[in-house]
C-alpha cells in the first residue's frame, strides 16, 4: 500500500500499526534558525534514542524528520525484540579482540534491557511482550542452537532459555514446517510504532525539539555545522546521521556502506480464539533460520502479522499479497480463507558483514552516525542510541568498538549495489535448499 502525501511530504505507510496507533500527535516543520547543542537527522528509534539519551544529560537537542516520526522501518517492522546486536560476532576478533567481542556480545543483550528500561520508565503503551523462539528447519539449525545456548550461558544470560525438540514443537507453533527450536523468554514482541511514538514524547519532555515533514536538503560540515531544510536552517555543535535505508544520496560515503533490502508484511483479519491457540499457543513471536527467513507472531487484538522475504532487488513487487500469501500458507495452510486486511512493506539496511556502523566521520569528527542493523534494529538502535551519546559526552568504550570495525562500500555504485548483492545472496538461498 502506498503512504499518503502532506505538501509533499510522507505520511505514515498504511499498515496495521497506523491503523492502531495509539498517538495522534503532530510536531511543527521546522522553520528559519535553530540552534542546538546537537542535530540529529531521523526520526526512528536511532535518533529518537540518542535525543533521550542527550537531554537526561543537559544537551539542547533538535530533531529533523523528513516525513513522521517513525515513518521508516522503525514504524513498520515486524516488532520482534530479540536479543544480539550482530551476525558471528566472533569474526571481529581481528580488529578488537576477544574481550571486544564478548563486549559486543554483551551489548547485544543489555540493548533488549534498554527497550524494556524506555517502556517502563515512560510508561509507553505498545503491547509490549516477552517470549520468542528460533525455529529450525534443517539439522544444522539444531546444531547452532546448542552452541546458543552454551554461549548464552558464558555470557550469565539471565532469562530462560529451552530447547524445543521436533515432538514438541506444537507447544510453540502449531505448523508442521519445523524440527526444533530454542524459545528464549528475554526476547518477545511490541508495537514498533506506538513504542516510537511514545518515545517521540519522552524526548520532547525532556526538552528535544522534534520537526517533521523537515527534509534535510543540504549539510554544511565545520567545526559547528549548518543542517538546511526546506524552510530552516540548524546550527549545532555536533551532528548525529540516524537515516539507515533512508539516508538516500544526504551523504553518498555513508550511503555506499548500507543496503537498503526490501521486508514485507501481511496482517489477517482478528482470528478465533481458539485458532490463535493452535497457531501460537505461548504468544510468542517466532522466526526460523533460513536466508529468505519467515517472522511472525500475534498482534495485541488477535491478528497473525507474519512477515519475511528479505528482497535484496532493489524493487518491491507489484502485490504484497500475492507475493506474501504463498510463504504464510506454507506455514499454515489452514489459512487460506483467512482474510488478509493490511499489506505493507518498507526497507531495512544492510550492511556487508552484518554490523551495526556506528561511528564518526573521518574528515569532521562532530559528525557522528549509526546505521545498517540488518533486521536487528528494534534493539540495536537503543543501543547505538545510548553508545552515540556516551560519545558526545566522552564516555565512548563502546563506540569505539563498534568504529573500530571498518565496512566496506558496496561495489557498483547505487545502479548495480543491489543487482549485485541479490546475486550473492541466491547462493546462500540456495544452501537453505540443499
């Protein structure tokens, strides 16, 4: 489904989560001179987080969103909380050891306790709910769990966690597409969009300026830096780049690191009672371990959200439904009559190794980002939320752990980045086959 236009601008895409936002609130384009102790370019859960993280510290802090608050994957994801912050951290060992590694590691869990600490301390109503399982479709899957748990285990993980074996698989999901998996009760599920619109109050109750429809059309770097819009201009001392897949060309350095991929998701008409308790009986949000990966789980008000297909093509098909209802019905093909009433998608980014990127600007050392989550993001952007304003304010262990990390740019330029990158990952599609 296509967002609705303001004067030019986006609104929200028309998904189950804009259907039941709790929140009507609008905040002010910006107009003439600002200035601010920082600019922060995005409105999703990264620059929303940095801006609370700032202002509990005394920054005067202005929040440029091109459309609403929580337009891009923030407000569309499939709110699946789950712990971890990378894809085999282990690999990073070369550039900040093992302790670094086990940091990172770390961080991935404690960035789950942050989404917990933001709802409670605020209050935000988003549904929020804890229990989450991997699903395995193959041998190996089993396998990788088991050195889950033993890693989680070395790590004092604090939550439950259960291996679930292939007879017992219909206490989780009630489909027979799986032989296994690893439930987790520190993971879960929410309302990604009522947590960001609650978030976009905490921050403007601390004191943020929050703008939206304010697209940034031009940056100029120095030693302070002047951040333009439309009908505004912002003067700060430091800058903080939170678009991800929607940085577009606003800094093409930036912009050559991170691949936006297409992630889509369908959500049913209300079900039976008792046909959510065959289809999930815990409530648990649920995703199994395949490249082209299925993720779903039960909305507050008795909906199956299920989503996936990972398009690293650059181009979103014609009909999310028809292009969505075959994957779904593989799962449950119990559903086939089952009313679909919302379809929407919008774009993740990807980065080439998988981490997060989060740093600084080589040539203007106020300028700061985070970007390319690669579907981690409802938990990591709170971490790189909290990591970027330790560094504004010098504490910047865990920054500089993550700057440490270089990230290649994608070859190809922005007409052949994605082509590129969808031929690779068919030969990894290809391993979930065989």
């Amino acid at each position: 489904m296509q967002a609705g236009k303001h004067n030019g601008y986006q609104e929200h895409v028309a998904s189950y989560y804009a259907a039941t936002r709790n929140d009507s609130q609008q905040w002010p384009e910006l107009e003439g001179e600002y200035k601010a102790d920082v600019c922060i370019i995005g409105g999703g859960f990264t620059g929303l987080n940095t801006a609370i993280n700032l202002a509990d510290a005394g920054y005067k802090v202005a929040l440029l969103e091109a459309n609403r608050i929580g337009w891009g994957a923030s407000g569309r994801n499939g709110g699946q909380l789950i712990r971890g912050i990378g894809h085999d951290t282990s690999q990073f060992a070369r550039w900040i050891g093992e302790q670094g590694v086990r940091e990172l590691d770390l961080m991935g869990l404690e960035a789950v306790q942050l989404v917990r600490e933001r709802v409670e301390r605020f209050n935000i109503d988003c549904d929020l709910t804890w229990g989450y399982c991997d699903l395995a479709t193959r041998q190996r899957h089993l396998a990788s769990f088991e050195e889950d748990l033993a890693h989680l285990a070395s790590l004092g993980y604090e939550h439950e966690l259960k291996l679930v074996p292939r007879e017992d698989i219909h206490s989780v999901v009630g489909s027979d597409r799986y032989i296994g998996g690893l439930i987790d009760m520190g993971s879960g599920h929410l309302h990604p969009l009522n947590l960001a619109l609650g978030e976009a109050r905490a921050a403007a109750s601390l004191g943020v300026s929050l703008f939206e429809h304010s697209r940034v059309t031009h940056i100029d770097y120095g030693k302070q830096v002047e951040v333009t819009t439309a009908h505004g201009r912002v003067t700060a001392d430091y800058l903080v780049i939170g678009c991800n897949a929607y940085l577009n060309d606003l800094n093409p350095d930036l912009g050559g690191k991170v691949l936006p991929a297409g992630s889509y998701i369908l959500a049913t008409e209300v079900l039976d009672r008792r046909l959510r308790q065959r289809l999930l009986p815990q409530n648990m949000a649920v995703c199994d371990q395949n490249v082209a990966l299925d993720y779903y789980r039960l909305s507050a008000d008795g909906r199956l959200l299920f989503g996936g297909a990972c398009n690293y093509s650059g181009r979103d098909p014609k009909d999310i439904k028809a292009f969505m209802l075959p994957k779904l019905l593989r799962v449950f093909p119990e559903l086939a009559e089952t009313s679909i009433e919302f379809q929407w998608g919008g774009m993740i980014g990807i980065g080439a190794n998988r981490l997060p990127q989060i740093g600084r600007l080589k040539e203007h050392p106020n300028v700061l980002y985070a970007q390319a989550y690669s579907g981690h993001g409802l938990n990591a952007t709170h971490m790189a939320g909290k990591l970027v304003a330790e560094a504004i304010r010098g504490e910047s262990r865990g920054f500089d752990l993550f700057a440490s990390v270089p990230h290649i740019t994608f070859p190809g330029g922005p007409a052949l980045r994605s082509p590129l990158l969808a031929l690779g990952m068919l030969w990894h599609r290809m391993k979930d086959i065989f």
